[in-house]
C-alpha cells in the first residue's frame, strides 16, 4: 500500500523513528446500517517520490490525461509532494460488523 506525502509533514518523520504502524479502512453507511472495516499491522518505510508511480495513483481518481486535472489542484498539491511512504502488511483482519439498523438484511444491497 503506498501513501504520498512531503518531507514537511510528520507522517514519514514518524515512519522513519518506528516503522512499525497501523492502516484501518472502514466503509460506514447509516442509512444503510454498514459498518466494514479491515485493520492491517505491519511496518513503512520511506522513499523519494516515483512519479510513474505517483501518476497510476493519482489517474484512479483524477483521470489518465493529466493535462485534465486541476491546475489549482496539482500546483498546490501534487507539485509538492516528494515523498512515498510504501506499507507492508503483516497482518490483515477484515470484520463485517454491519447492524443494518434502517433496513433489514434483506433489503441490503451491496
């Protein structure tokens, strides 16, 4: 899993003092009473920004055509990034801890 970041920020200071860390993702929905969540343990390291790399990341979201994205955007953002942070899991737990409060299980749609 890799993470963007700048040299400024204590995030990858962080990472390089302890490796080791902690990502949590979680998908809530209240009206739909869905909670998902995946937990990962495991350690980070720091690396200069690949901007091949950094380009895959970034067309999931803005596009392929990077001459479509934000120019406010990408000057005030992108241009300042300069580093990568890359995690390495070791371990993953996933829970479905959904209690579809405001709709029954059977009217779940995913």
């Amino acid at each position: 899993m890799w993470f963007v970041a700048r040299s400024v920020d204590r995030f990858p200071k962080r990472i390089r003092e302890t490796p080791k860390c902690s990502v949590g993702v979680v998908d809530f929905n209240l009206q739909r009473g869905t909670l998902r969540h995946v937990g990962m343990r495991g350690t980070a390291e720091v690396a200069p920004v690949d901007k091949a790399r950094l380009h895959r990341l970034l067309a999931r979201y803005l596009g392929e055509d990077p001459e479509g994205w934000s120019s406010t955007f990408t000057r005030g953002v992108i241009d300042k990034l300069d580093l990568m942070v890359r995690f390495r899991p070791t371990s993953i737990v996933a829970r479905d801890q959904s209690y579809f409060s405001l709709a029954s299980p059977r009217e779940y749609r995913a």
